[in-house]
DNA sequence: CTGGATCCTATCTGATACTG
DNA sequence: CAGTATCAGATAGGATCCAG
C-alpha cells in the first residue's frame, strides 16, 4: 500500500516543447513554451471573467431571452443588486451582453445575449457537462484527501 | 444611429422554463430554474477552481508530463513558490494532480496529471480555443465600450 | 529542494442607504 | 425600476523568512 503514489499512469516524461492543448498552432511555426504561455493570457482572461461568482449563471439566466434588470434579478438567487449590474456591465464591456435603455419613467433596461454570448454558450455547455458529469469524482477526490489529511494529522501526533 | 440597441436579433422572448445549456436533462423529468441552477453550483465549483490565476498554467505545464516542483516552477514565468504550491494542492484536492514524494534528501516531490486531470483536458481545450479564436472580438468589444464611455462623459460636462 | 508561516495589499462581495 | 455610493468583512495574491 503506497498510499503517496497516486499516479495512474508513468506517462511520457516531460517533453520540454509545446503543450498539447490551447490553441492549435501551425506545425511550421513552432512556439517556445513562454510564447505558448503568453497566448494563454486571453483564454485565462475568459475564464476569469465567466467564473465570478454569477457569470455563469447571469448568462444562463439571458439564455432564456431578453430579459429586464428585475426579470434576471428574480431569476438568479441569491445575487445582490449590486453584484448583478456589475456582473452585466463585465459582460456588456466583453461584448457578451447587450443592454438597451428605454428611457420611461419609471426607466426600463432589457439584456439580451448578443451573438457571441449565444456562441460563447457552447463552449460553456461542453464544461458545463463535464464538470456535472464529473462532480462525483471531484466530491470523491476531496473525500480522499480530507481523510489522508486526519491520517497525516494522527500521525504527526 | 440608435446606439443604444446592440440587439442583433429579437430572439423569441424569454421562456420561463429551463435553460437551454448546461447539464442536458432527461426530458421526462423537468426542472424548475432553481433545480437547475442548484445543478450549476459543481459547475461553478470547477470553473471558478480552474479560473485561479496560475491553474491553467500549471495544467498546460504539466500536459508535458510528470515533473518536478522546480520544473513547473521555471516552466511557469512570474508564480510564486507559495502560489505554486497553493495551486498544486487545490489540484491534488480536487483529484486532477496526483502528488509523488520520495523521502530522499533532499527531498523529490513529482507532480503529474491524473486520468480525471488529462480527461479535463478536452472540455479546456474547447474553451482555449474558443477563446483564442474569439480574443480580437473581445477586445474591440472592449473598445468600442470605452469609446462609448468617454462619449457619455463628454454629454454629462 | 520543497513548502510552511507571516505579514501586507488589492480585489471581491454583501448590506445598506440614496438618486434620477 | 435601475443604478450608484459607501463601508466593512472575506479572500486571493505576493514577498520574505524559516525549517525538514
């Protein structure tokens, strides 16, 4: 019982060159780690943006159809007034959300996905599915470690 | 000129049922938007883990295959040792990293990408591509937002 | 070599109160 | 109704020093 080796399988050994993923590269310009690195910045950007704490849930919500500041507020539980407009100002300045103003009294604003909100929704289905087709695992992963935390806790005693 | 309307499509007016993403469902067992959004919280558990500054990096790093603390480390331009750290632990955590210490002095710890870790790979890699691909139209959306921006403040002096 | 412990700063979030 | 302002608490991130 090696408990430390958690390690499925030896793979490969590192190869020092560009990584397998992000984006794909032409093969005839091959990129050095750090310029692989640098276009990673982008991706992290979107990944940052659509991972606060109610992005994801704003744009599920907007998936519905153009909705009022009230509508989507209704929708989302949980979320503060403030957190919500600011949650859509991110995402109308990323080009993700339109907002429309119709100045009445009292004033109404509808959002909308724009075109690349609904684009940007298959992505997000793709891990959006993986990560609730794997939440068991996770649960599983985390159960795991909390319990060889207490045994390396005995132990130290 | 109607500068306020970005709607590029009328879209069928919200529908108050479920969302069209996310996890799909068996449609014979509808969900309420609450249920749903109940289902996204592991989404956003994954997101927002995967979202931290360094933890796409230190994937990407590790895709090249199992290494050592320092190799990431010099793989990685500008973390810090506690940052690293912190992230390595929140992947082993979650079962994405698995975490190899041989006792020796001094001490070897090998990092490496578990099955979950290299599966997770794919979802990540949809999304890295889709954000490459998209970065020139977020970044004009963020443009235009700002020209928008100054122009409102010309019309409030 | 690896990584824990501390201290400090910046940002995020939430609750409340106020405005057009 | 929609949104801003403010204040306080929680977190993330970073720098540095120390230890097995």
């Amino acid at each position: 019982m090696d408990d430390l080796v958690t390690h499925t399988e030896p793979q490969p050994a590192a190869t020092p060159g560009t990584p397998s993923w992000a984006p794909q590269h032409d093969p005839k310009e091959p990129e050095t780690f750090a310029e692989c690195t640098r276009a990673m910045v982008p991706v992290h950007e979107v990944l940052a943006q659509i991972s606060g704490k109610w992005t994801i849930l704003v744009v599920q919500a907007l998936s519905a159809g153009p909705q009022r500041f009230s509508e989507i507020k209704r929708r989302i539980d949980g979320v503060s007034q403030k957190m919500l407009t600011a949650t859509l100002r991110d995402l109308e300045k990323d080009g993700f959300v339109s907002r429309t103003v119709t100045p009445s009294i009292p004033p109404r604003v509808d959002y909308a996905l724009t075109e690349m909100g609904r684009e940007l929704q298959e992505p997000l289905k793709v891990i959006g599915n993986w990560a609730h087709a794997n939440r068991h695992r996770v649960e599983e992963a985390r159960e795991r470690f909390a319990e060889r935390e207490e045994e390396a806790k005995r132990l130290a005693w």
